[in-house]
C-alpha cells in the first residue's frame, strides 16, 4: 500500500512539473532577446555568405542546381529550386531573407518572419549542402523553434502598435 501511494505521489509530482515547465506564464524580455540575440546571429550568417553568393548558390558557380540534387537528397526542397538559376534571383531572394531577419529582429510579426527566414535558411541550405556544418544545423533548428516562441511580448514593434 505504501509504494503504490509513493508512485501516486511521483505521478502528481511529475503532473505538476510539467505543468509548470510548459504553461507557466514566462517573462517576455527573455523570449525578446532570444528573437533579437537569433536575428542578430542570422545577419551576420548572411553576411558572410554575401560576397560568396554566385559561387555557392548559381549555375555559374562551384555546384549547379542539378548536381546540387545529387548531393542532397532528391526529395529536399529549396525555394531556390523555383526561381532562376542566375545571380539575380539569388540576390533577390538574399535580400529577401535579409529583410525577414530585420522585420524578426525589430519584432514586426515576428511568428511570421521567424517562418519565412527558417524557409530562406533551409532554402539556402538545401541548395548547396557542401558548405554547411554544424552552425548551420544550429541556425536551422533555433529558426524552427523561434516560430513557437511569444518573442513579440515585449521590445518589439509589435507590443508598441497593440499596446
């Protein structure tokens, strides 16, 4: 009798723990600089890919889009496998990723910028898997998690037009 009480009471503990750990209210300053701490991180991400864009990412480049599906998997999708291979459509779809990571950084929709700059990010990843390593798997995943997280709470364009 006494152990089943002992398991009933870890039960509750444990029922109480995770209630606690996934619906308590959380602080949204903290989930503000985690957004402006991330979409800080992307810019300078796409910094560094900026000069090396043609290169990695057009047909005039080190990998072709055809020979770049032979590296990846044939069932990856990229954004960048829609539009042109040419250098003028990677720059326009650059400089839309940047944009995404400036509205996510200011907080301006920031659920829906975090969504299309994790699109951009696995775009560009997918499209020429050769230069990624383990920054880049980061990037990817911490991009899929900040389209959950509530960052538009607090220091963001968003708290300043509905409050």
């Amino acid at each position: 009798m006494n152990r089943f009480a002992s398991l009933r009471a870890t039960r509750q503990a444990l029922a109480r723990g995770w209630n606690w750990f996934f619906h308590a209210p959380a602080d949204g300053r903290i989930c503000a600089a985690i957004r402006i701490v991330y979409a800080s991180l992307v810019l300078m991400h796409l910094a560094v890919l900026y000069p090396d864009l043609d290169r990695w990412f057009t047909a005039a480049g080190l990998l072709p889009y055809d020979l770049s599906r032979e590296t990846a998997s044939v069932y990856t999708w990229t954004l960048l496998g829609w539009l042109p291979d040419t250098s003028a459509a990677v720059q326009a779809a650059f400089w839309v990723a940047v944009g995404h990571a400036v509205a996510l950084l200011i907080g301006l929709l920031p659920r829906v910028n975090a969504f299309f700059l994790f699109l951009w990010i696995v775009s560009f990843q997918v499209r020429n898997t050769i230069i990624n390593d383990g920054e880049d798997v980061l990037l990817r995943l911490l991009g899929f998690f900040m389209i959950w997280l509530p960052s538009g709470r607090s220091w963001s364009v968003n708290s300043l037009m509905w409050h």
